[in-house]
C-alpha cells in the first residue's frame, strides 16, 4: 500500500538520490550465525585442505617422503577401497531403487488395505539403531551359528562362510544396507506418486492403456524428479559409506569390503595420520561432486 | 657435582617426608574391568596416604582413547590426574603429543625400572622419556579343553614345537571327524597370531629403534611359514574375536592362544566348561626354542596437566609398582601383571578352580621373563592392515612362499609409513 502510494506521488525529475548506508543492524543480528558458521564450518573447510599437504605425523620418528597426495594416487588400499566403493554403488543403488519403485507403487495402490501399517513396516528398518541392527546382521550371517546357514543346510545346500570370503561379505553388506535403505528410499517415491495426477491415469484408462503400460508411459517420467533426488541421495550416501563396513565386515576379510568411509577412518583415527585423512576426504567430496553433476546431466534434463 | 648430589638427596628427602602427608583428589580415567580393577586397589592405598582421594571413572576404552585425544590437541585440557593408555596405542600419543604427559623419571620412575621386565618399557618410552608405568601384561598361553584332548589321545606335555601341535590336531581331526578343531584364528580380520608367533621368533613389523621395518626377517617369515602349515594341515577354523568366543562356547575348539588375560574370556564366557579347561605354554618353532611372547596390554601415565602428580604417582607406585596392589588386581579382574615381585606372591602359587586346580598364574607369569621386547611404533595401525591382508592372501596362496609374502608387505608398509625397509 504504501509502496504504491509512494510510486504515484514521486516526482518524474528524481534528484540524485543520497546513498544511504545499508543499515547495520540486520548484520548484527545475523553475526553470531556467520562467527558460528565462520568457525565451525568454513574454517575447517579450509583447515582440512591446507591439512591435506602436510604430514600430520612428523614428530619423533621419520617422516613420509612424499605428500599426501601423491601417496594417494599410489596407494593400493586407496584403489581397493574405491574400487569396494564403487562396486557397492553400481550394484546395490539400482537394485535399491528398482526395489523401492515397486514398493511405492505398490504402497500407492488402491487395492492395499492397512496401506499405513505397510508404510511404517518398510521405514521401520531406518528407525532402528545402525549398531544394532549390524550386530543383528553379524549373527544371522554366523558361518557356525547363524539362521542364514541353517537355513541353507536345512534346504540341502552348502552353508557359506559369509563374513570371512570377500564374495559373500559383500553381499552381506549389500543385503543389509537393500534392506535398511529401500523402505525409506520407497517413502520419497510414495509422495512422488501422490504427486501424479489422478486425471492422467483416467485419460490413460479410457483411452485403453493397459496397467502395464500405464507404469512404463506414466508413471516413470512423471517420477523422474523424485528418482533423480533419491539417486543422488543414495549416490552421495554410498560414496560416504561407513556404519555396515565398519560394523558388519569391519572392512573385511582382508580389506575386501574397506569402502572410502573406513580407509579415510582407520587413516585419520587409527593411525592419526589427519593429512592423509584431509586428502581422502577431500577426494570423496570430489567423486561426489561429479557424480552429481553427471546425474543431473544425464537424468534432468527435459522436464 | 657434589652440589647437584646434595640438592637431590634433598630433594628425596623432602619428597619423601611430602608422601606421608600427600592429599587432595587422584582422578583416574579408564574403562571397564580394569577400572574395576583399579579400583579394587583404592582400599589398600588409602591405608599409606588417608588424605588423598581417588576417583575412578570408568568412560569405556574408545572414550578414554579419543578424549585423551581431543584433550593433548588442546594444550591438555580437561586431563585427569591418571590416564590409562593401551600399549600398542601409546606411542602416537608419545609422537604426536611429546608434552602432553609427564616424564616420569622427574617423579622418580628410574628408580623402579628394574622391577618390571625390559619388553614392558619399550613402547612407554621416548626420546629417553619414560611416559608411562607398566600395568597389566599379556603373556602369551596355550589355553586348551582338557576332556576333548583326552578324548583325542593327545598329551600336552607332549607338545612342545608347532609340528607337534599340527601332529596333535591330525588326531583331533580323525577323532572327531573334522568337527572339532585345534584352535580359531583370526584371517582377513585381524594378524594377532602373526603378531604373537613374530614375537615368540624375535621379529616384528619394526626395530625396537621403530627406524626400519623389520616385517620380512627371517623370525616373521618363520612365523608367517607356521601359520599356512596350520591352515594347511585343516587343524585350525578361522574365526574373529567373536567367533571364536563361540567355537569354544560351542565346544568346536580344543584350544585357544590368546595374551593370558583371555583366561576372564574363557571363565566367564563359558562357566559351564568349569575343570575341563587348562593352560600349557605355547608351542616353539624349533625344539628347543622360546615358548614366551607378548599380547596386549596397558600402562598408567600421569597428564602434564595434573595439578596432584605426586599424589597420582604415588597411586601409580602403589597400585601398579607394589605386589599388593598388582595381586588386588589380579584376584579381581584377572589383570596379569607386570611387576617381577608380583609373581613370587603366594596367590599366584595358588591352584586355580575353573582350570582344574592348575596353577595356571605360576605357568603364565613364569614366561615374562623370556619375552622378546618389542615395539609398535606410532604406525602400527598402518602395518597391522598391511599385515591382515598379506596374511588373508597369502593363506589363500596368491604368494609362492611367506619370505615373498612379507616382503611385499614390507615394502606397502614402508610405502605407508616412509620408514626403510631393513637389509
């Protein structure tokens, strides 16, 4: 009101108006948040950059000839514990995610009763304790003792050494996290599908597309976005992946199941080593970084 | 000369009129049994100094480890008058915070070194500082289930070199058609039987001067060697630290080898098997050869940031420098120690009831004195993973021979560490 009130009554010649100083009070009241994040969040930012070229274990004995990162680019467990990483992401991401689409579809449908008990039985996996449910994982997969193997041996079948061959620790690792992650992801692509239109699928109806078709020619593009974010979601959660290979595996055997998030731990806290740490850390971020933008590139577009 | 020798015997003599009437609070950082065992000898010292108040608190072993951590980073903040220090976690606080603990040499710890055998100081010193007081020890031990080896046949007397176990375990095998085994190793999660058998044979990931990496000599090639001809031979199960609690729960291990202090393991984590349990030493790699090594263990250190370091050395004398205090421990958690006086205590002398009135105590302390010293440097996270891998590849027979094997361990883990390889 007044804003309008002032453009009407302002006159046509304006006389150069004086540069008034932005007020000062807005930045008081905002610098405890910048001081705060200043401090506690660009700062070690940085710090742990400028970390990344130093060796933070010189001290007593000799020191490491080399930097950080060029110990990085030769370093063998590296290699294995991002060649771990990237396994685990081309495997279990789409299969989490095809999972969690048909999951949410199938939450979606009219035809489930108690819709809202099947909703929580699938999140509920996320509410319990990591720790918890990795110990969990540890007896069922118990090579002498565990429920897996009797299972199999009561089948008539071989019973698998789970935890301590670098094959079927993996696929341990990669169960347990399907398990724990695909209600959550199935939550996200839910409230996409509320999202879509019911009007698209009663044209779709009339003009006689079978289900089948309705879920490749409708249902898909229109949950493309909500996709997209659960797979950038998922790709950045994997890249950082930590509590089941540390819990579950603990990285092994051998270092088989090591992913990026245990290297950069057992580098930073076990061995104390925070440059080297700083250097992993940084490179993560950088994986994720492209990934993202590839995702984005890749799926979209086109919207 | 005669000056410095006179304003130190008064020195000692002030500080040994002070200890009588020492006073104010001790506080102690630790973790679980042995907090409790910590405290146990609370009592006991309160008989020598009544004014100084002690206080235990138990944070559990990772808070202890990462608080003492974050406090040395800042300068020692917020540090209790005792910390407790895992050995092979000690020296990084030694290399990366040299002025976070006190030397305990000014407090009067050379006085004292003889009491405690040589390997127990090698990871507590630096640079000529001695930062910690030896605590508990972990004298290697062959545990082993009386009533299955007799089954089998098999005398453990009679075992005396890794062949003679391998014999053993064949006869294990046939009489229990494979179902029960010699022992559980740990492969692909952990190197603590490497660790042990390098020990026994003289060799370890470094030299004791932590200047070179040692990891391909010969005594670790014996030991690496040892550890396939048992696998080879089907006479041991892989197993890590929980599973092989559950193998000998379940009855499928004959044996275990751990650091003495895996007798509260087995006593409590299977009461039932009480009097079919006992211990005989470790076997040798050659007949005749040493039957001692080293597993574990944990030392005491006062923070620089102590306001009470006479009092708080004063508990460290007492609870871990005095045969009462060691013993205390050793009656209530099972602590082993590391003081020599403690093992000519009559408790010790003593037959033990789980174990079948064994005087496993005289058994296991009696090999202190033979264990090599050894070090695990401010990198022995780094080797230990180097060392698990090569193993779990080795077993799995990606090397020809273990000499191969540890040679390219060596070589990732001088790359890891900067440290040479020794010629």
């Amino acid at each position: 009101m007044t804003t309008t009130a002032r453009s009407t009554t302002s006159p046509p010649v304006a006389t150069p108006p004086r540069r008034k100083r932005p007020p000062l009070a807005p930045y008081l009241f905002i610098l405890p948040y910048l001081l705060i994040f200043a401090t506690f969040w660009a700062w070690p930012i940085v710090s742990s950059f400028l970390m990344s070229f130093k060796d933070s274990r010189l001290g007593a004995a000799a020191p490491y000839g080399l930097s950080n990162w060029s110990r990085l680019v030769q370093d063998e467990f590296f290699r294995t514990a991002l060649r771990n990483t990237l396994v685990i992401l081309v495997i279990q991401v789409p299969l989490m995610l095809s999972l969690a689409t048909v999951l949410a579809v199938a939450l979606n449908s009219k035809l489930l009763k108690a819709a809202g008990l099947f909703r929580f039985a699938f999140f509920a996996p996320l509410v319990v304790g990591t720790v918890a449910y990795s110990a969990v994982f540890r007896l069922l997969f118990n090579t002498d003792f565990g429920i897996v193997n009797r299972a199999l041996t009561g089948l008539g079948l071989p019973a698998v050494d789970w935890l301590n061959q670098s094959g079927p620790a993996m696929s341990v690792l990669i169960l347990a996290m399907t398990w724990r992650w695909t209600g959550y992801n199935a939550i996200i692509l839910l409230a996409g599908l509320q999202g879509i239109s019911e009007d698209v699928y009663e044209a779709a109806a009339i003009d006689g597309a079978t289900p089948a078709q309705q879920f490749w020619k409708i249902t898909l593009p229109l949950l493309r976005p909500t996709l997209l974010f659960c797979l950038v979601l998922s790709v950045i959660g994997t890249l950082q992946l930590f509590t089941e290979p540390a819990l579950i595996t603990n990285s092994g055997p051998g270092n088989s199941t090591m992913t990026l998030g245990t290297y950069l731990y057992q580098q930073g806290f076990r061995s104390f080593n925070f440059g080297y740490a700083s250097a992993i850390a940084y490179t993560v971020a950088a994986i994720a970084a492209i990934f993202s933008v590839l995702q984005l590139r890749l799926f979209g577009r086109e919207q | 000369m005669k000056k410095a020798l006179l304003t130190l015997s008064a020195l000692l003599i002030s500080s040994a009129a002070a200890q009588t009437n020492l006073s104010g609070t001790v506080t102690i950082w630790s973790w679980d049994v042995a907090a409790k065992a910590l405290q146990s000898t609370v009592p006991g010292f309160n008989k020598k100094h009544p004014n100084v108040k002690v206080e235990v608190v138990d944070l559990g072993n990772q808070n202890v480890y990462d608080r003492g951590l974050a406090g040395c980073a800042a300068g020692g903040a917020d540090m209790p008058d005792v910390y407790s220090i895992e050995n092979g976690e000690a020296e990084v606080f030694w290399a990366r915070f040299p002025d976070c603990f006190v030397d305990l040499n000014t407090l009067g710890a050379n006085k004292i070194v003889n009491q405690f055998p040589a390997f127990k100081w090698t990871e507590l010193t630096a640079n000529g500082k001695r930062f910690a007081m030896p605590w508990d020890s972990g004298p290697v031990v062959m545990f082993y289930r009386r009533d299955l080896y007799q089954q089998a046949g098999i005398n453990p007397n009679d075992i005396k070199t890794w062949d003679d176990y391998i014999a053993a375990g064949k006869k294990m095998n046939a009489k229990f058609g494979g179902n029960v085994k010699m022992g559980t190793i740990a492969n692909g999660q952990d190197d603590e039987w490497f660790r042990m058998l390098a020990n026994q044979n003289g060799c370890f990931y470094f030299d004791n001067a932590a200047s070179q990496v040692t990891v391909a000599r010969p005594g670790c090639v014996t030991a690496l060697g040892t550890i396939k001809k048992l696998y080879d031979a089907k006479v041991v199960a892989t197993g890590d630290w929980g599973g092989q609690i559950t193998s000998f729960k379940a009855g499928k291990a004959a044996s275990a080898m751990f650091g003495a202090w895996y007798e509260g393991t087995i006593r409590t984590n299977a009461p039932d098997q009480k009097g079919k349990w006992g211990v005989y030493l470790m076997p040798a790699s050659r007949p005749g050869g040493p039957r001692a090594s080293n597993l574990g263990g944990s030392a005491l250190a006062i923070p620089s940031a102590s306001k009470n370091k006479e009092a708080a050395f004063a508990f460290l004398q007492h609870a871990l420098g005095s045969a009462d205090g060691q013993v205390t421990m050793l009656k209530s958690q099972g602590l082993v120690p590391s003081l020599l006086s403690a093992t000519r205590d009559p408790y010790v002398a003593q037959g033990q009831s789980y174990w079948a009135n064994q005087k496993v105590w005289q058994t296991i302390l009696g090999t202190l004195g033979d264990v090599p010293p050894s070090r695990g440097t401010q990198y022995f996270q780094d080797a230990r993973q180097v060392m698990v891998v090569v193993q779990a590849d080795y077993i799995k027979g990606k090397y020809k021979t273990a000499k191969e094997a540890l040679d390219d361990a060596a070589k990732k883990i001088s790359s890891a560490t900067g440290l040479p390889i020794a010629k």
